[in-house]
C-alpha cells in the first residue's frame, strides 16, 4: 500500500519553512520556484514509490553529472532544451513574429570572444587534414533586404567530434569566428568539414541515455548566432544533409529548414566541400530582443 503523506498540514508547512516562506530576506521568485520542485520531487516519490537505495541513487547521479559538467548535455539529450525552443516558437506565433530562419539550440559548447572579421574568415588552424569547407551566404531581413554588418558569429567541431577551449589539444579559438557581413549582407568562410559526436561513453548521460534504451549520437553540424541592430538575435545550427543521424540526432535539434545541402568536388587542391546558406532574421523594436539569451558561457582568456 502507498504511503501518502505529502498534502498533510505539518509536511506542508514543514516544506514552506525549508523554503523559506517564514523567512523576510531572500528572493520571492526562488522561494516560489523552490517550493515547487519540492513538491513536485515528492509527489515522485509517492507516486512512483522511489526507495531509499534509488533516491541516493539520484543524488549520486547529480553529483557525477555535475563533476563531468554534463548537465547542458543531459538537457538537450532529454529534450528540455528543444522544447524551450517550441516555447519560444508558440509565444512567437502568438505575438505575430512570423517569418525568418528558424531557431534551434545552442548546446553547451559556444566560447565567447571569437576573433572579429571582415565578410571573411578561416576557422580552422591547418592542423586537421579534414576536407576543406568553403561556405557563404548571406543575412537579410524577411522583406528580403540584404543586412550590412550584421555579424555571424559561428563555431563547430573537428574531424574528431571536439569543440576548441574544451578539447585542449586544439589552438584557441580553433573553428569560431565571427564575421561582419560586408554591404550586400553576405559572408564568405573557409573552415573544414565537421564530424558529428557522441556523449563520452563513460559518461553519466550516456549512462541514463542506455537506460532508456537511446543512443547519444549527434549529425555533422554547425552552429551560429546572427545579430544585427534593428533585428532579433537568431541563435540556430545547420545540419549537414546525408548524415547518418540527421533525422535521429539525440538533443532534437534537426529542423527541415535548416538542413543543409553539402557539395563534394575535386579541384586542383583536392577534395573540396562547398555550402551556401543564407540567414534571415525578423525585425523587433525592443533592444532587449537583439541579444541573445543570458547563461553562463566559456570565455576564453
């Protein structure tokens, strides 16, 4: 028979004072926000009738996910940040904002303070002998006009599935750049050919990805922020059509319109990869809408 004693007065009250209703300082939005998961962790409990031995379990869980800095993997890998986006997606539709290049998630792997270029940059160091990717576009608004200097702030992995600042054996800032769009609103990069990348394999969320039965494999992508005054930041990522897990991609962060088409060629270099892909970005008159999101990001010394 299941023990319920959660609603009780005294269990009620005693949650209350661990919040720290009963207390003047502190933040009334985090009491609030406390409280709830508190009785929402132990309506699991009840409901679910966890134990002792599972319940220490979680805790063990949350200890290791914090010493290998996995939690923004685990919550792309369990959907929270995709559904943040389709969040986003319903308050945009019903506030009107309609059109533009679709956004999808940042992951937890941008470094801030990439090097500034003009409607041209190399990403890559020369070091990976990958296939040279040569990529342009360009950056307009949804009445089609082109954007000068907007910047296009881009990042991807190596060859090997790793991501500069976290993988110490790569130079600084090695494949993220930033490039300002020349007058016609386009930008133009050299860089290499990406891999996708799976979750480390002895990792707490490879760990629990097995337990639901799911791989922890991400497709060949890209990511961007694009900004430019007048116009709402757009935080996205292109995936590379015909990648093995461009429709199974583990954190849900594969859109049709952003799919893009990869184009392999010889030259007299050698094997060569080209994409074109342009960026289009509503307009706002809320300066707060130009930035991106506030959250703790890496910054490179």
């Amino acid at each position: 028979m299941t023990i319920r004693i959660s609603q009780t007065a005294e269990v009620q009250q005693f949650f209350e004072g661990a919040c720290g209703f009963d207390q003047a300082g502190g933040s009334q939005r985090m009491k609030n926000v406390v409280h709830r998961v508190l009785n929402d962790s132990i309506k699991i409990i009840e409901d679910l009738q966890i134990t002792p031995e599972e319940f220490w379990k979680a805790v063990n869980y949350l200890n290791e996910l914090g010493s290998r800095q996995e939690a923004g993997l685990l919550v792309a890998g369990l959907g929270l940040e995709h559904y943040l986006d389709l969040l986003m997606d319903a308050e945009d539709e019903q506030a009107g904002h309609v059109g533009g290049t679709p956004r999808t998630i940042e992951g937890p792997l941008y470094v801030a303070g990439a090097p500034l270029s003009e409607h041209f940059a190399r990403l890559d160091d020369g070091q990976d002998p990958g296939t040279v990717l040569y990529m342009t576009g360009q950056v307009r608004d949804t009445d089609g006009v082109p954007l000068a200097n907007a910047i296009v702030d881009v990042w991807h992995a190596n060859t090997g599935g790793t991501y500069s600042y976290f993988d110490p054996s790569q130079s600084e800032f090695n494949l993220r750049r930033r490039i300002q769009t020349d007058a016609e609103g386009r930008y133009r990069l050299q860089s290499i050919v990406p891999s996708g990348y799976g979750c480390p394999p002895d990792g707490p969320t490879q760990k629990l990805l097995d337990q639901l039965g799911r791989h922890g494999q991400r497709p060949a992508h890209i990511h961007f922020f694009i900004s430019a005054p007048g116009h709402r930041h757009l935080t996205t990522q292109i995936n590379l059509a015909g990648d093995q897990y461009l429709h199974d991609d583990f954190a849900y962060a594969t859109r049709d319109e952003l799919i893009a088409e990869i184009h392999f060629s010889d030259d007299a270099n050698g094997r060569r990869a080209d994409i074109d892909f342009d960026f289009v970005l509503q307009p706002t008159a809320a300066p707060k809408d130009e930035s991106r999101h506030v959250r703790v990001r890496a910054l490179e010394a």
